[in-house]
C-alpha cells in the first residue's frame, strides 16, 4: 500500500510527464512558430538601425571551399545551402572534421559511435556530390576540442586544399568546442600567407543575428531539402526544427529563408581572438549567456541572449566595403551589389 508521500509522488512524476510532452508538442507547433515570428517582428522594428545584415544573395564568392565543422552534423546545420550553391556551380567542397563526434549517438560505446557518425557524414556528403576524399576525420575528443591537439592536422588539410574560402563556426558560439575551431584554425594558418582567404562565419548552437551577420544567402528553395539530408543523421534525436526556424528568422524581413553568415578576415579573426585572450569575462559571457536554439519556442530568447552579449562580433566583417541603403531600407554592401 502506497503511503500518501509516495502517492503524491507518483502523482507529480505522471503531471511532470505529461507536461513535458505537451511542452514538446507546443515547442514544434505552427502555433507556437507563429507567434514567435510576431515577437520577432516587434524586435527587428524596434532595433532596426542595428541591423547590418545586407539583402539576401543567391551565391558566394569563392572558388576552392574548406567547411570546418566541430561536429558530425554542424556543416549540414549552419551550410548547406551554401554547399549547395558552389556545388551547383561547379566549385569543389571540402569538409574537415576537427572532432570525433563520439559524444552523442545510437550506439553503447563512444568508438561505436564515433563509426556510427564518420558513417553518416559519408552518406550526407554522396547525397550532396561530395567525394568521399574530400573529407577529413580529425581525431579532436568531443567536447574538450580546445584540449585536443588538431592544430597541426588541420594545417596540412588547409596545404593540401590550398582553400580561399573557409566556413567557421561562430567564435562567441554557445558551445566550446565551437569557440575551439578559431584558435586551432589560427594556430595551422599561423606563418601561412592567408591574406586571399575569405572566412565565413556561420551559425549552429546559437544565433549570430541579423545584427552582426553581413551576408544572407537564400536557401527558400532548398528548405525541403535540407530538412531531407537532416534526416540523415540518424543517430542523433533531434528533429532539428530549430534550424530551419532560424533559417525563416534571418530572412524574415524578406519574406525568404536564410542562412546567415559573417564574412571576415584571417586578419580580423586573430585580433579578435587575441583579444578574447585577453578578455576572459567575454569569453565566460559567451559560454554562459547565449541559450542555446534548441526549439522553435526557444528561439526569440536564443536570439535575445546572442544579441545580448555578442557585440564584440561588429569588430570583425569590417574589412567589408560600406553599405549603402536599399529602398526598403535596410544595407546593401558592393560586395552583394555585384553579385
């Protein structure tokens, strides 16, 4: 016989189980997507000046592309359209992987895992046209990237593809292994002429935002199939709603999806970075304030926290020209002019 302690025990478990399916249900709804975008409209008015993002672009520039993912699944996340834009166009893609990825997946041991996501990668680059030589599996420990020694490895990929175009994880990111692709990217170019080498800086735990991104690329037409290759990381239980929520946000003022990107320089990287060495308490607001965009409900207060704590972003992106403004009014560089 149950005593009324246990009872009201068994009672709380079943409401706390029931609730969080609800929660569940309402973080993925049209409902809820809804009035996210309401909020997010107020915000965008509300800050409009601030707003440095240029219209949306169809392609990049860059002929050899290097895509630096910390993770089995953070190049589909924060890239894919632009993978797709330069495969479309003949531009070859290569795709190095600074981790083992071994934390997180369907199977009972780490190396069990870690085989598991090396497969998955490959499925996801034959179903996107990328040669199998084309990536890299570094052997980075999943979350202590920073700890791990990739620098010298990641080096003699960047001498083998000889890229002028690298995409990078954001360096104030939420996650750490995410921070730790900047200073192992820095450490292989380090005495390496990188003054051709475009870097594009692209979102995956958490937003940059429309007010320190300076490049939108539309991927409205390839938002069935992003969710398609999504889907293929199988391992991982995740519907990844969160990502294509984020896509709709960062093109929202242009009714489009987007992928949201900030083109910087090598030059400009390592000032930063020098300067978040510096600086600690950025570094710890980086890790500790921006929430994660783990839901579609979630995503306004994600948006919020980056906004919140990622000024320091506006020190890079300017080497860019200056914009100027559109009819609608909102920046337009030369750089997205010409293209």
């Amino acid at each position: 016989m149950q005593t009324p302690h246990s009872q009201r025990t068994s009672v709380f478990r079943a409401v706390k189980w029931r609730v969080r399916l609800v929660l569940k249900w309402l973080s993925d709804s049209s409902v809820c997507c809804h009035l996210s975008k309401i909020l997010f409209r107020i915000l965008f008015r509300l800050l409009g000046e601030e707003i440095r993002t240029a219209i949306p672009v169809s392609s990049l520039k860059g002929n050899r592309v290097l895509i630096l993912a910390p993770h089995i699944d953070d190049e589909v996340i924060g890239c894919f359209g632009a993978m797709k834009s330069y495969l479309d166009r003949g531009r070859p893609v290569w795709i190095a992987y600074l981790t083992r990825s071994q934390k997180k997946g369907s199977k009972r041991t780490e190396e069990h895992v870690a085989l598991e996501r090396k497969q998955e990668a490959k499925e996801v680059a034959e179903a996107l046209g990328i040669a199998t030589d084309n990536l890299y599996f570094l052997e980075g420990e999943d979350g202590n990237l920073a700890g791990s020694e990739v620098s010298a490895d990641l080096r003699k990929v960047v001498e083998k593809v000889q890229p002028d175009t690298i995409f990078l994880p954001c360096p104030l990111d939420s996650h750490r292994d995410h921070r730790a692709v900047t200073q192992h990217l820095l450490r292989a170019l380090d005495r390496m002429d990188s003054s051709h080498v475009q870097l594009l800086i692209y979102e995956s735990q958490s937003p940059i935002t429309i007010f320190y991104g300076n490049v939108l690329l539309d991927i409205s037409s390839l938002v069935g199939e992003k969710q398609k290759i999504l889907k293929l990381f199988k391992s991982q239980k995740n519907s990844f709603s969160f990502s294509r929520h984020l896509n709709e946000i960062e093109g929202l003022l242009y009714k489009k999806s987007c992928e949201l990107f900030l083109r910087s320089s090598v030059e400009e990287l390592r000032a930063f970075h020098q300067k978040m060495e510096r600086d600690r308490k950025l570094v710890e607001n980086a890790s500790s304030f921006p929430i994660p965009c783990g839901t579609v409900c979630g995503s306004f207060w994600s948006y919020l926290s980056s906004y919140r704590v990622k000024s320091q972003l506006t020190m890079l992106g300017q080497s860019e020209q200056d914009g100027c403004v559109c009819e609608d009014g909102y920046k337009k560089t030369d750089v997205e002019r010409s293209s």
